[in-house]
C-alpha cells in the first residue's frame, strides 16, 4: 500500500517498495481501492528465522533467549516455550511496565522507584517484569534496575526477578544479525554507541519476544499480542498489573496501577473528551474502575515504599474474597503485608479459611506466616491428623536426603506413596536404640520394645525378635493395603509431630518455631540433636551438611541453657527432668537421648553431673573411698555386723523400705553402678591372671592329653564375654544390619571383636597336633588384645581419662610422622644397598640393609651391625649368631 508521505517510495507498513514481492506490487500497488495498509489482509506467516541465543558483544558471558514470532502467535504456545524449554519459573506476578515512548527526560524519583521498589517488589514475590527490552526511556531503565539488583542480591534470590523484553521486530536496531533459520547457539549481537538510547536489546534482560506484524520502523504492533499473552497468564492463577504513563493510555490486564505526574485522574477525562474521544471512552471506563486505580505521588513518597504500595494495592482489591488475598500474601511471603492488610482485626478469620494457607506456609518453608496462623484462631489440634502429615511427607522434594531416605523404606513395600510406616522406618534408622518406634501406635503395630525387660536368655532374644520383626512386617502390609483408617485420627503431639517433620527437612527457623510450641523443650532439643547428627553423617554436600551440624550444635546449646536454668531454680525436679519418660518420644529420658547423640556440652553441665554422681554411687556417699568398696569384695563377712556400715558410709535410703535393716543395707550396696563397675573391673583383672597362668604354666599338648581344667574354665569365661557381646549387638538398633553397624563403630568394640576372633582361631589351631605351637602363639597374641583393652576401663578416672586421650590424638599422629620415616629410610636404604652391595639375591639381607640398617644408621649402631653380620663390599656375607 503506498505511503503518500514518501511520495510512493515506501509501503505503509514502512518497508521500502522494491522489498516487496511482484505479486504484492501487482495487486496492491496498481490499484487505488486499496488505501490502508492492515497486517491482517497484507502479510502472511512463514517459519521463523531467528531464535536461539543472543551473546552481548562487549557484556558479560551470560546469554539471553530470544525469539522471533507473528503477532498472531496463540499465547500457549509462547508460555510453554518461556518456562518449559526456556526454564523461566512460572511466575506469582506479572508487572507490566508500559508507556515512556516519548522523547521526554525519565525524572529521577521515575528511575529511584524502577531500581528501588519495582524490583524489590518482583524479587519479594517472584514476579516477570515485562517491557520492551529495548536501550531506551523505561525499558533502559528497568534492565539497569535488574542488573543492579542481580549484581547485589544473592544466589539464592538471583533467579527470582526475571525481565523479559516483548519489543516489534520491525524496530529492533541491527536485527539481521539475529537470522538464521537453524537457530543461533548463541549469536554475536553487536552495536555501535550502545551508551546512547538506541532500539538496540538491552543485554539486562533474560528473554526476548521480538514480535513480527510485517511493519518495519513502527510501533505498536506488539501490543496485540502483549495483551494476549497477559491475559492467558492472569488465567494461571496469577495477577497482572499494569503500570501505565500519564502519556499513554493502553490498557489490559486484571489489575493496573498508574501513577500520574501533574494532573488528576477526573481532569485528564474532563479535558481529554473534546481533544481525543478515544482517549476519552478509554479514560472513562478506568474512571468508572477508579476502585482499582490506586495513586502513586513518587516525588513526595520514599521509593523504598513502592514495593509495599504495590503488593498492598493487589492485596486490597475488595472484589476479591479474603481468602484468595491471603493465599496471595503467602505466595510472595508477605507477612507484613498480611498483618497490616488482613490480620488488623477487622476480619474474623475462620479455621476453614486458613486451612489451605497454612499448608501451603508448611510445604514452601514460610514459618512466619504458620506463626501467625497459629496466633489467629487456627487451632493445630484441629488441623493436623495423621493423613495430613502423610500429605507434608509426601511434598519432601525430590533431591533432599529426606526423600532418599523414605525412598529406600518405600522399596521394601509393594506401594507408590510414603505412609507414617516408612516415616517410623526412617525414625528407626536415624534414633537407633534411643527410644521406641514412632506412630506404631497409629498404625495398629506392636512395639518390641519389651524385649529387654521380660528376656534374659541370648538365644531365646534372636527367637522372639524374629517373630516380632515378621509379624509387624505383615501386619503393616496388612493395615496398609486394606484401608487407612488412622488418617481422620487426630495426632496426640501435633507440634511435635511438626518438629520432626521440620528437622528432617533442615528447616532452621521453622523446626526451631515448632520446638518452642511443642513442649518438652529439653528433650526435643536433644531428639533434634540426635536426628540432625545422624543426618550429617549420610548427607554428602558440604554445605547441607555444615548446616545440619550447626543447627544440632544450637538445639544442644538450647538444651544446656533451659537445663541450666531449670537446675538454678529447683533442682530436685530437674533431676525428675531428666529421668522422666516422655510418651511421644518413645519412653525415652533427656539422660538416654543425651547419650545416643552424643550431647558432651549438655553432660558437662553441672545439674547433669550432680545426678550422674548420685545414679554412680547409688544410696552411699560420694565421699566413700574405693579401697573401703574392694575391701568389701574379699570379706564378705563385714556385712554381718553394724560396723560395716560406719566403715563404707552408707547414707539413709531415700526411700522406706519393708526388708530388714541388713538386708536393705546388703542391696543398697551391690546394687550400686559403682560396685558392679568395681566387680567388674576385679573380675577382668582375674580373667587376665588366669589366661596369663594357663600360657606361662598349664597349656597342656593337644587331646587326648588337654586342655587342663583351668583352660577349660578360660574357655567358658570368653564364652560369657562371646554372650555379652551378642547382646549389646542386638540392644543397639532395630535391625540386624543397623545393630551391627552400630556395633562396629565403637573402636572398642572392634577391638573386643578381634579379641575374640583370635582367641578363636588360637583355640582351634591347639586342638591339633601339626598347628598346636602356632595356635599357642595366636593365643599370646590374643592376651595383648585383651590387655590392651585395660585402657578402655581405666578411661573413666579424672586422673588417667585425659591422658589416655591426648596419648591417643597424639598417636594418630605419629603415623603421619613414621610414614615420612618410612619414606626416606627406603630412599637411603635403597640407594646405599645399590650403591655398596653391587649384588645379593638373599631376601633376608636385603630386608635388613634396605630397611633395618638405615634405621640403625639414625641411632649411630650401623657399623657395629655390619661387622656383627660380616657384610664385604662383593656381595658375599654371614652372619654371626
């Protein structure tokens, strides 16, 4: 269509006209019916040529998307490609900044809000910001307002702001640069003087949508499809703003802001309807709207403001319900803005309406607002059963430890989705023997947690827990597959239920939150201290890790000091404190949670040692001196007569008693820890004397002439210690696997392991004539081991504790200084055996002088040695003997 300006030199839709086709001239340009130029009638749609990658000439590394599309594009289309094969995330806003295309200055208090409160807004609510992407007036400025954030926010928040330019294509400066029909991966886009404002794409921006309408050097054409594209994403459940200049008037979208610079809104419609009337019907219908209009005076407000004004503006829309708006505020984790806005008593909020939000506050990790829930009339009893904590496990993401975790327990069950029986297993895993398992209750399961009070018998233990093992195991599989009636049950510890979930999650401020409603603030802070230790140790990230440490090291910090406090205050019931059992954390005391997570801080507190002492000694006096306790050991005799008593210190019981006064004496005694630590310790030395004995004097030939009775009374006693260790194995987890991989890790279990499997193999290789002399020298070796194991009872003196672990610390390091000994000896060994000895096949002499004789150089005996073994420089040697 020719352009009459141009004097038929240019098509209307700004093209030159020999770019036209022949056809195209042919029909329109012949012709006089045809006057005005429209893209409906006078272009047609081709494959794009240009999408792919844009690389900045000049910028940073990073590249942006873009793509070339007809205005007529379906939006669908264009919002898969943007989050899907793009990877934007789906937004929770959409601000539109349109307007600003005049040749007027942008003020100064315009580019504060942009860099200030726009962005602070879209990061705070994970918005899209929209514009043209153009190096020019708004779009400039807003790409300058991201970069500026990008270059100041962290990581984490960097990825929650995102620009995306929709500019005309027909406008873009340089956009031959940006064809190719196979796509640019990425492109070199390169434009002079880019510190002017030009049409040139801001390299600030992360996406752009160059829309084609078949117009070239005009605007305008994009809008079309802007308003399209706004609209379908208001559909998803997100709202869009418009933000629109005094000097334009587009309008579109759910929810619009404007901010007017010199004139009211009722002014611009009274004089504009004599000079525009479109302006004026447009005017009129945002007038009639003015609900929705809210005025924004930047030169006498702060922009640091603008975000709050913004989110509130939304949030206040009275044709929305309160419910929808609070689900809003939780979305872009507002909590101000819902405290000032919804929480400000003039709204009587109902359970059912916040029922929903806080779910949602629970599984994207926003504590504050489950706190302000919590404080206005949503009542957790209520809320949490037992199929909604499922629900919360089931929403553990996908790459956490806690979703392995319940991962590997759902594989031993024929189903798709977490139970509380796979959260029991996890529990089970992670607290070992430190209390009973979680929710069997719920689940109909029994506990085997009695075992060790009514068992006594080694064997008849393995028997009943393999029953036990099967039966919960088929009547979980039972209950599970045939209904879920437990999920309308209400938890019995719905806050503590929440801690846990929290802590298995790594959630700081929200489990922290959570143990301050969940009561038995000790206990929980060592139950947390225990989950989160033993997460660290299977968690392979650094990071994660070092969070986990530190968050275990603050609940066992939180534990000390509520203990303190409780000790200053009455220190009979803290002692009650710490033995009390707790119901939800499966019978089990602050002592024995302490223990299994290893709180050293928390036993080094004095209201804690104060009771450990009373427990050690029992119903005597601390002040009673051992060789009084010994003394009783070898005469018995002394416990017939009231004088014992004055001898040991025995104090009053604490309790009355109905046995005879020596009788209840008698068993205050023995059943003190202290005398059966005593016992113990008198006996092993015993078991050491003897099994030294029957290697210096009585180990008799193999059978039929042995062993000799006071052999066989060794080899029974290692069979109780075989008994002992076979039952601290089973008492430490649940499982077979967990038992003995709790067992393991303690050193001195490994080292009672190798006792006893030496002394094993001693006694097998004596029985027989041909390895008798071998099986003996096993036998020796087997009493060092057990020698050695000395160390681990003498451990608990305040004299002899200490320095048995400095000297253990000090020998892991020695073997770093005697491997760096063993390199240079075998350097010099080596080299002087090469050097002096031109060659010696003996392997006996080799040994010696490569490693034995260089060692001896370091000691000044080398030359001494050599005359000793008669060494001459040929090779040919003997040694004296």
């Amino acid at each position: 269509v020719e352009d009459s300006v141009s004097n038929g030199a240019l098509c209307q839709c700004g093209a030159a006209r020999n770019d036209h086709a022949s056809v195209a001239l042919g029909d329109y340009f012949s012709t006089a019916i045809v006057n005005h130029w429209e893209s409906v009638q006078h272009s047609s749609e081709q494959p794009t040529d240009a999408f792919g990658e844009v690389q900045f000439a000049g910028a940073s590394k990073r590249t942006s998307h873009f793509l070339r599309l007809s205005w007529s594009t379906e939006p669908s289309l264009v919002y898969n490609i943007l989050t899907t094969h793009w990877g934007l995330p789906a937004p929770n806003l959409v601000v539109s900044v349109v307007g600003g295309n005049s040749r007027t200055q942008i003020k100064t208090w315009v580019r504060e809000i942009l860099r200030q409160g726009l962005v602070k807004a879209s990061q705070s609510t994970g918005a899209w910001i929209l514009t043209t992407g153009l190096r020019e007036r708004l779009g400039r400025c807003v790409g300058q307002a991201v970069r500026d954030h990008a270059a100041a926010a962290s990581s984490v928040s960097l990825n929650k702001v995102v620009a995306l330019g929709i500019a005309p294509w027909g406008v873009v400066e340089k956009r031959e640069q940006l064809v190719n029909p196979q796509g640019s991966f990425p492109v070199r886009y390169y434009v002079q003087n880019i510190s002017r404002e030009s049409c040139s794409l801001d390299n600030n921006y992360q996406a752009f949508l160059l829309v084609d309408d078949g117009s070239v050097g005009r605007r305008g054409g994009e809008m079309g499809f802007r308003a399209r594209l706004e609209e379908y994403i208001s559909h998803q459940r997100t709202g869009i703003w418009e933000m629109l200049s005094s000097r334009c008037c587009n309008i579109c979208g759910m929810y619009f802001i404007s901010y007017i610079l010199s004139c009211h809104l009722a002014t611009v419609v009274q004089h504009s309807c004599f000079l525009f009337p479109v302006f004026y019907f447009q005017a009129f219908s945002i007038y009639q709207n003015r609900g929705l209009i809210m005025v924004y005076h930047g030169e006498h407000e702060s922009p640091n403001d603008f975000d709050t004004v913004l989110l509130k503006t939304l949030v206040g829309v009275e044709a929305s319900p309160y419910s929808d708006e609070l689900k809003l505020a939780v979305t872009w984790n507002r909590v101000d803005i819902a405290k000032s806005e919804l929480f400000n008593s003039d709204i009587q909020w109902k359970y059912e309406d916040l029922e929903d939000s806080m779910t949602d506050a629970l599984i994207n990790d926003k504590p504050q607002f489950v706190r302000l829930f919590a404080e206005n009339g949503l009542n957790i009893v209520d809320y949490l059963n037992y199929g909604r904590l499922e629900s919360l496990y089931r929403s553990v993401p996908d790459g956490t430890l806690l979703y392995q975790l319940l991962q590997h327990c759902l594989e031993e069950r024929p189903r798709r989705k977490f139970t509380l029986f796979e959260v029991s297993g996890v529990l089970k895993h992670l607290m070992g023997d430190a209390c009973q398992p979680f929710y069997y209750k719920a689940l109909g399961l029994q506990s085997s947690s009695f075992k060790r009070t009514y068992l006594f018998s080694t064997f008849g233990l393995i028997i009943v827990f393999l029953i036990l093992f099967f039966n919960s195991s088929q009547r979980a599989t039972k209950i599970l597959h045939g209904g879920s009636k437990y999920h309308q049950q209400r938890c019995p510890h719905p806050w503590a239920s929440l801690f846990l979930w929290a802590v298995l999650q790594n959630r700081s401020e929200m489990a922290l939150f959570f143990w301050e409603m969940a009561g038995e603030a000790v206990l929980s802070a060592l139950g947390g201290c225990k989950i989160l230790r033993e997460l660290s140790k299977r968690e392979d990230e650094t990071e994660t890790k070092l969070s986990m440490k530190e968050l275990a090291q603050k609940f066992e910090n939180l534990a000390h000091d509520i203990f303190s406090s409780c000790y200053r205050s009455d220190e009979n019931r803290s002692f009650s404190l710490l033995i009390r059992k707790s119901h939800f954390w499966g019978h089990s005391t602050c002592l024995q949670m302490g223990v299994s997570a290893d709180a050293r801080l928390f036993f080094s507190n004095d209201g804690v040692q104060s009771l450990l002492s009373q427990i050690w000694w029992g119903d005597m006096k601390r002040n009673t001196e051992i060789w009084k306790l010994l003394l009783a050991f070898f005469c018995p005799i002394l416990f017939t007569c009231l004088s014992v008593f004055i001898i040991f210190d025995i104090g009053v019981p604490q309790r009355p008693t109905q046995s005879p006064f020596i009788v209840s004496r008698w068993r205050q005694f023995w059943f003190a820890p202290v005398t059966s630590f005593l016992g113990n310790v008198l006996m092993y030395f015993l078991f050491l004397l003897l099994f030294a004995y029957v290697l210096l004097v009585d180990f008799k030939p193999p059978p039929p002439s042995g062993p000799a009775a006071t052999e066989c009374v060794l080899y029974f006693w290692v069979f109780t210690l075989v008994c002992e260790e076979i039952r601290q194995t089973l008492f430490l987890g649940t499982t077979w696997t967990q038992s003995f991989r709790l067992y393991i890790q303690d050193v001195w279990n490994k080292c009672d392991l190798t006792a006893i499997s030496l002394f094993i193999v001693g006694l097998i290789c004596r029985m027989f004539h041909r390895s008798h002399e071998f099986g003996r020298d096993v036998l020796c070796l087997d009493y060092m081991v057990f020698t050695l194991r000395l160390i681990h009872i003498f451990a608990i003196h305040k004299q002899l504790g200490p320095k048995l672990i400095i000297v253990g610390n000090m020998m892991k390091d020695v073997f770093f200084f005697l491997f760096f000994l063993g390199v240079w000896i075998l350097a010099y060994g080596v080299a002087n055996q090469a050097l002096i000895y031109t060659y010696d096949p003996n392997p006996n002499r080799i040994f010696l002088r490569v490693f034995y004789m260089p060692y001896l150089h370091i000691f000044g005996y080398g030359s001494s040695i050599e005359e000793e073994m008669d060494v001459t420089p040929t090779g040919s040697s003997s040694v004296t003997t």
